[in-house]
C-alpha cells in the first residue's frame, strides 16, 4: 500500500495515497512549522511520483530545490520516528512567477479567465459586472478574441463610442459605470496584470510532469510579491482549480493522486469571496477530487476556511496555536472540534502546549475513516529548510524542461489589432487605385482641354468670332458669282470635315 510517513506519536502515522485526494489542512501559529509540514509532504508525495502545486507566498519554499544540509539534529529526529533511509536529497523544481521575474511566466488569457472571476480582481459592483458581461458577450457575437488587456481596453472603448446601439441591443449601459471598469483596468495593469494576461497560456499538462526518474515534479509559484495584491493571488487561484475542474477526466478514486494543490495563506482566498463564488468554490471542492485533484489549505486558523469546505478535508495537520485573544481562543475549540477524539488526549489544551515541530494528526484511514488525533513529531525534510539564493534559483530555471515554451511571449491578432484595422480601414481603404483613378482623370482633363482651344480657335465662342467666321464673311464680301459661292462651300465643307475627324 502506497503511504507517506507523516510522523510519529505513539506509532507512527501514515498518509494513504489512495485517499490524498481528499483534500487536507495544514494549519498553526507563525513560526510553529506549518512550512517544514507542507514541504515534508510535497517531497513525500514527489518521491512517489505525484506531481505538485505550492504557492510560495514567503519565499522561503525555494529550499525544496536544494538538498538539505546534515546535522546531528535531523539524524537524530529521523531515528526517533523510524526513517530507515533518511538522506538530504534535492528534489525536481519548476519555478513559476505571474511576473515572469523568477521563474517561467505563468499566463492566462482573457476569455479563459471569463468576467465572473474578472470582476472580482477589477473589484466591480453588481452593475459594473453586468457590463462586463456584456463586453465578453460583444466580442462573441463579433468573433474577437480576448487575448490580453490590450484586447479587453479595445473592446471597452468600442462600447464606448457605440453605446447607445450596444444598450439597445444588450442592455443598458452608462457612462458612468463604462469608466470605472477602465480605470480598474487601468489600476490591474500598474499591479501586474499586464503580465499575467496574454499567450502563450499555461497548459495544465505541464502541471502534471515526472522526471526521468519517476519523481512527481514540484511547481513552485513565486508569490511574494503576487500577495501584495490578494485580490489578484486568490482570482487566480479560483481561476487554476476551475481549469483543473472543467478540463480533467473523471477518474474516481486512483490508488495516487494525479496533482496535489498546496494553498498557502487560504484565508486570503475566501476573504470578501460573494456568496455565488463561494459557492462555486465548495462545488469545486466536492467535485475536484474525482480528477484525482488533492487540494491542502495552509492558514493559521482551521476558522480561516469556510465551515463548508473545511468538512470536506479529510486529513489533518494541526500545529500549535496560542490561546492570548477571544479570537485566539474560539480558533482553539474550532480546531479541537473538528478532530475525531482520543481519550488519551484533551486536544483543547494540548494544541496550546505543542513545541515546534509537533502537531496533532489525523489522516483517512481505511474507506476513507478518519483516524483518532494524536500528537506526533513531523517528519523532517530532506531538502533544505530555508529559501534558496537567486543564484541558486537561476540555474534551477536554466535546467527547467519548459523554459523555452513559455519564457517568449506571443502576441497574434485578436481584438485589438482587429478594431485598429476596422478604424483604419475606413480612412485608407485602397490608396494605389485612388491615386491611379486620380492621374486619370488628370489625363482625361487635359484632353478635354486641348480639344476645347483648337474648336475655340475655328468656330470661336460667344465673345469672339472664330477662323471659320471671319473667312466666310471675307469670302462672302469679294466673290460675289455663283462660281465663288461653290468654291467657298467647297473649301468651308473641306475644312469642317477635317476638325469633325479631330
């Protein structure tokens, strides 16, 4: 049976891979070793070839790309809980960043991002989403991509300078509202949005990879910075479990999961969170498992996720949590309630006595029965416990088998350049037959005009008399016979059908 040694109380006590997909908690005051837990378990579940997803809000997760350093302390504590072939090790990194600064780019487009969770970043009122709505639903109707920002400022102009036909058709839409959404457009893209939205888009493939040598690899998202706007940190999270949701197959209950999702800080997920995503969340949370998704929330407080979601994670690590505050304090009976009880054990003062390092826990057992908690000492790492240099971290990306795939931006025709094209168009619809019908018609005239001098100069116009007048009168007043009559019709006739064949 497939397992991973989480530590040890009175026994140790093991994960069953066949039951990681029912999502997990990692939770405990800062400082009492939520992160050496989550990356003892990334590794454990990398070495058995189960790929992972950690988001890496502090920084300091890097170190799994690292081989830990050996001490007397950590050979010790491996003793104690029975790790028989305990070795610092490396394990497989990929580093990702929405930035693109450390690690690959990690981008998503527009339309697949979709205006339910885009308004949650741009932070919109009811109205303004109802307007955005409409926005994606323009671009449908009129076959243009919504790729990247860029796209989404020309659609929204668009409907700007078209506004009444677009109300009447779709809805009414105001100015007011219109110019909001631009300027949380505008204040997405100082943030980093601009980067996180455009091709090419991540493949969820290149989530879920082994190395050569059987081992899961482990995505590692650089989110230090990206925390600094959580609205943007949750929407893409939202937006990551939705993919794996809507594009996985169904696969039941494997003997090991296919991805495990590591969230750390959840409580910034659900924070302002409406009530219809929320609720999309928990169906997410329901459902996902089935794909053979794990998804493990890392907060302090076990209250920091919803009471709907937290019933659904099976399997529990709980560190040490200090009872100074009233919030304090009904965190610490959450907690204790949410495990199955030991007699041996009163969970509600034990969690304030634990020292770092030790937890309560509680996996799935068999047909997905949690086990009774038990206090246990956390399997250390093999890895190094500490963030890894810059230096360190740019040759882990060189070495990266995906590098080339997403480190260069593409930018093919989609909204933007489409409208730019319709504008132009109308002012420049074909130049070279413009100018050719022009010299035409310069020729034409000019024509027009030699004829019209040489007609002048033999029958003249209405203020002068023209060659053929004045030798008929002159003709008429010296010949005077009929013989000079003939002749002079004889010559005029010569002459008029000369300039008639002109």
């Amino acid at each position: 049976m497939n397992t991973l040694l989480i530590g040890k109380g009175e026994q140790q006590v093991h994960l069953n891979l066949k039951y990681a997909n029912r999502h997990g908690l990692i939770a405990g005051a800062t400082g009492t070793g939520k992160t050496v837990s989550l990356m003892s378990l990334a590794e454990g579940f990398s070495r058995q070839g189960v790929p992972v997803f950690i988001t890496d809000v502090k920084g300091d997760i890097s170190g799994l790309a690292m081989a830990g350093t050996p001490s007397e302390k950590l050979l010790q504590r491996a003793a104690q809980i029975g790790i028989e072939d305990y070795h610092n090790e490396a394990n497989p990194v990929v580093l990702w960043d929405l930035a693109g600064v450390q690690g690959h780019p990690l981008r998503t487009t527009i339309s697949e991002m979709g205006p339910t969770l885009l308004s949650r970043i741009l932070e919109l009122n009811d109205t303004q989403s109802g307007i955005l709505d409409i926005v994606f639903q323009l671009a449908d109707d009129q076959g243009l991509l919504l790729l990247d920002l860029d796209d989404l400022r020309a659609m929204l102009a668009l409907v700007a300078e078209e506004r009444k036909d677009v109300s009447a058709k779709y809805g009414l839409i105001s100015a007011q509202s219109l110019a909001a959404i631009q300027r949380s457009v505008l204040g997405l893209e100082r943030d980093g949005g601009k980067d996180f939205f455009g091709e090419p888009a991540l493949q969820l493939d290149d989530l879920m990879r082994t190395n050569l040598q059987g081992r899961g690899i482990i995505n590692l998202l650089a989110a230090n910075k990206l925390i600094l706007t959580p609205r943007l940190y949750s929407s893409f999270l939202l937006w990551l479990l939705s993919e794996l949701f809507e594009n996985l197959p169904e696969v039941g209950d494997p003997e090991k999961p296919k991805l495990v999702f590591f969230i750390d800080e959840a409580h910034l997920l659900f924070e302002g969170c409406p009530p219809s995503l929320l609720k999309r969340v928990e169906q997410i949370m329901r459902l996902i498992r089935s794909k053979g998704v794990g998804v493990y929330f890392c907060s302090q407080f076990p209250d920091d996720v919803p009471g709907e979601i937290l019933g659904q994670l099976g399997n529990r690590i709980q560190h040490a949590l200090r009872a100074y505050t009233p919030r304090d304090q009904k965190a610490v009976k959450t907690a204790a309630e949410t495990f199955v009880p030991n007699p041996k054990l009163v969970v509600s003062e034990v969690i304030s006595q634990l020292g770092v390092g030790e937890a309560l826990v509680s996996m799935l057992a068999d047909k997905g029965v949690p086990t009774m908690v038990e206090r246990a000492l956390i399997a250390p790492p093999r890895c190094r416990m500490g963030p890894a240099t810059s230096e360190e971290l740019h040759q882990v990306r060189a070495q990266s088998p995906i590098g080339g795939k997403y480190d260069h931006s593409i930018n093919r025709e989609s909204a933007y350049e489409l409208l730019n094209q319709r504008r132009t168009g109308v002012a420049t619809s074909n130049p070279t037959s413009t100018a050719s019908d022009t010299a035409n018609d310069g020729q034409t005239g000019q024509k027009a005009e030699e004829q019209g001098w040489f007609s002048e100069l033999i029958f003249g116009n209405k203020r002068r008399q023209g060659l053929a007048e004045t030798l008929s009168k002159q003709a008429a007043r010296t010949v005077g016979s009929q013989l000079g009559k003939q002749i002079l019709r004889g010559i005029l006739g010569g002459m008029l059908g000369k300039s008639s064949r002109r």
